[in-house]
C-alpha cells in the first residue's frame, strides 16, 4: 500500500470501531444510551489525544486528561487529573516539579505502564515539600539513579491528582516535568507512523468501551437502593481510594434519603454517575456532596435528600434527570473500616 491506503485503512477501521460500538448503546435507560453516544464521541477525542497528539516524551507537558466534557472510569468532580507522557526506557530519567498551595486537600503521583497497569504511586505525605510548598520528584527505572519513583521500564504516563473541597478557595498546583537527557530534533510526520497511531488509538477507544460496559453489566446485578463494596479495580482508580456503590432506582413521584456517618479520611464524597461512568453534569446539577459539604446534626449523622428537586433538605444530591445510575461512595486514604449507609426509597415530599 502506499501512503495515502495505508494511512485511509487505518482510518476506515477506525470507523468500523465506531460503528460498532455505537450499536451497543442501546440500552434500556433513554437517557443513558444518549449519553452513550456522545459517551463514544469523548472517547474517540480521548484516544485520539492519547497516541496522536500529546505523546512526545521527548518535551513532555502537564494536561487535563478528565473535565467537565471528558469523563471515564468514574471521574471525581473535586479531582484534577493532569498526565505527562514519559518513556523510561533506555535509561531515561525525568525530573517533576511543582508547588503545592496550602490548604490542599490531597496530592498523589502515580505511574502508568503497559496496558494501562498501574505502577508505583507516592502521596504528598511521602514527599519531601519545602515551606513555599516546592517538591521535586525524579522518575527512572534505573535503581542507581536513586529515583523518588522506580519505574519497570514500560512506563508511558505519569499522572498526577489533586483533591479539591472547594474549588473558590483553594488554588490548583503548579507542574511542570522534563526529560533529563538529550532531546532529539523533531521527525516530520511519516503515514506508517500516523496509521500505527490511528490502530493504537482505535485500539484504546474499544478498551475503554467494552470495560465501562463490563462494569455495568456486573453491577446490574447487585441489590438495588443498597450500597455495596465493590473491588476497586471495577472502578479503575488510584490505590489510595475506597468505594461503596448504590445502583439507584428510581420513579419520578420517588426520592431517596441515605443517612449515615462520615468515614474517617482524607477525602470523602457521594457522587453520581451514569451507565457510562460519567459524573453526571456538575456544571448545572448538584452532583456531589464531599465531607466539607455535608452538613451533620449534634450526634454527628447526616440524612442526604436524593431526587429531581430540592424539597427544603440541607443536603440534597440532583439526579439531573436520571431515574437509575450509580451513587459512588468515595473514601481517600480511609482509616479503619467503612461505615454503613442507609437507604430508603419513599414518596417525594412536599417542599418545606
């Protein structure tokens, strides 16, 4: 083939991809399977960014790999999730530096190898930070370089998370990561290279897919109106997190009131999501409650308010349109055994 066929097949199995995944959204839930389409859209972005556009580990750069218009794997509306490509093979090596403002609420770093695996993750609590909130961490799989994190040498990403409670008042990090090595001049782009990337990026988007499809399919069956512990790789998430999990149902004259206590944690929050482990839209709806948030009577419980409408309750959640979805627990770096959650489903009140 020449280099025009080589680069059209790529794309057209691309697009056969596409097609094909596009079938499985039909589900039974109308608003899911909308959201499932444009679901597809976000991950064909997402896969596209991640093997085509920002992949030089040669000048590797800090980007927002989830957001209010990009979800997977259940998203936390109060996390930044910013990623770096790296390549540790070869014994490269890579220096992370960045401030941390006071007052944050979590800050981890972790490393990503082939497949997706997850590799070695270290917390804010494990770096050394000066008082102007300044760190530096170096990356190598070579033990000689006494690295800050020791890779395998198939690393591809590095991700770095930070936990808000309030976004108003407590100010994002500031990142930046370098290739400590020579940095070859750029190549010009070649339609062998760009067709292993359009395969690769393909590749991902019907991992992505079939995976979130997967969980829902094994969570379907979990009891109803119920929180359960679920294993975190079902929820794809950093180590350092917890999870119970209520696959809500719900008629439109309903509502839910799930009562309980705090965890002890770093972070904790409910949170909504749907079929597609999407957070549902918390740029409109009130979405997720965090720990600062929850407001907790005199014996230290709380009753949060589940439905389409604020009836009076102090702590309410908005399915935005939703009749069924999840309703994520999250604990971070949780001490000691989770709490209980009660839920009961009753008729919609009137507002107070």
């Amino acid at each position: 083939m020449n280099h025009n066929e080589i680069i059209t097949h790529a794309l057209n199995q691309l697009m056969k991809s596409v097609l094909k995944l596009e079938k499985t959204t039909n589900i039974p839930q109308e608003l899911d399977a909308v959201e499932g389409r444009r679901f597809l859209l976000r991950m064909l972005s997402a896969s596209v960014d991640s093997f085509v556009e920002y992949i030089d580990a040669d000048r590797p750069q800090f980007r927002h790999s989830e957001g209010p218009h990009r979800k997977m794997f259940g998203d936390c509306p109060d996390a930044d999730y910013l990623q770096a490509p790296i390549d540790l093979r070869n014994g490269r090596s890579y220096r992370v530096r960045g401030t941390i403002p006071q007052g944050t609420n979590y800050v981890g770093v972790m490393l990503y190898g082939r497949g997706g695996r997850i590799g070695v993750c270290i917390t804010d609590e494990q770096l050394e930070i000066g008082n102007d909130g300044l760190f530096e961490i170096l990356i190598s799989a070579n033990p000689e370089d006494n690295p800050t994190l020791l890779g395998n040498g198939d690393e591809h990403m590095v991700m770095v998370r930070q936990y808000f409670t309030d976004r108003n008042k407590q100010p994002p990090m500031k990142l930046e990561v370098e290739f400590l090595g020579d940095v070859p001049e750029p190549k010009p782009l070649n339609s062998a290279w760009l067709a292993k990337r359009i395969e690769l990026s393909r590749r991902m988007l019907e991992s992505i897919y079939m995976r979130t499809l997967d969980a829902y399919q094994r969570i379907s069956n979990f009891p109803k109106n119920k929180f359960v512990d679920v294993p975190v790789e079902l929820l794809f998430p950093t180590p350092d997190n917890t999870y119970k999990l209520c696959w809500y149902e719900l008629e439109p004259d309903q509502m839910i009131i799930v009562s309980g206590s705090l965890p002890k944690a770093r972070y904790f929050s409910f949170t909504f999501y749907n079929v597609w482990l999407e957070s549902y839209d918390y740029t409109r709806h009130q979405v997720i409650l965090n720990h600062d948030q929850i407001q907790l009577d005199e014996n230290g419980r709380f009753d949060i308010c589940v439905g389409q409408q604020n009836n009076g309750y102090t702590n309410w959640l908005d399915t935005a349109g939703h009749n069924s979805g999840y309703l994520v627990a999250r604990s971070l770096l949780l001490e000691g055994s989770h709490p209980e959650f009660d839920v009961k489903v009753m008729e919609m009140t009137k507002p107070k």
